[in-house]
C-alpha cells in the first residue's frame, strides 16, 4: 500500500451567548475537492432562517452598519478558531484515539502495531 494524499476534517458545534456555530477545519497535502473555494476554516451559524455562512465579508459597496457587523464577525471567528484550536485534542479525541488503539492488539503477531497510536494518542 502507498498513500496518496493526507487529507484531514475537524468540525466542532460551539454554544456562545445562545448562538449556535459549526466550525470546520479542512487540509491537505495534496489537491482535495474539500478546499474548493474556501479556506482551511469554515464557520456557519444557525439563525432562524436555517444554517448560514458566517458573515466576514467587506466589499467595496457595503454600508457602514454592514462593515461595523462584518468586523464584530471577524473578531468572533477568531475567538472560535483560537477555541477550536485550543481544544483540539479533548476528551472526546483522546478517547477515538484510544479505541483506534484497540483495533491492534500488542501480544498478536498478525496484527500490526502503530506507532502513532502509542505516542500521540493519550488513552
């Protein structure tokens, strides 16, 4: 076996001051139809409209009260990425990392053992 590409998907449903936020991280070590048109985080808000892309636009014809709002936007999605970022490695990802573990038993000589498991998950 060789692999192709890496490609990695983070998503992450953040309550901040009872507004709802999906967060998405996205990469790749090689061309992904996933970073199409956009970059490596995306953030949607849900509204009672449904589920939007987050607001961080300023175009050149936007109002004052339009760009007011899209620089308040900005400054909260850098608070939920630096959030994202922070916990990144939590409770739930140790613990998909320890049942990722299991599927390789260390006393069988059939299954292989990996190392990455060993070393940067922390069951």
């Amino acid at each position: 076996m060789q692999i192709q590409a890496n490609q990695i998907s983070r998503d992450w449903a953040i309550l901040h001051r009872s507004r709802k936020f999906h967060v998405n991280f996205t990469d790749s070590d090689s061309q992904t139809l996933a970073l199409l048109n956009r970059d490596n985080w995306e953030i949607w808000e849900e509204t009672a409209d449904g589920t939007e892309e987050f607001d961080v636009y300023i175009f050149k014809n936007s109002t004052p009260q339009q760009k007011k709002i899209a620089e308040e936007n900005i400054r909260l999605a850098e608070e939920l990425i630096k959030f994202c970022i922070k916990n990144w490695d939590n409770k739930f990802m140790q613990e998909i990392c320890s049942s990722l573990s299991a599927y390789f038993n260390p006393g069988s000589h059939r299954r292989p053992r990996l190392a990455i498991f060993q070393t940067r998950c922390r069951p």
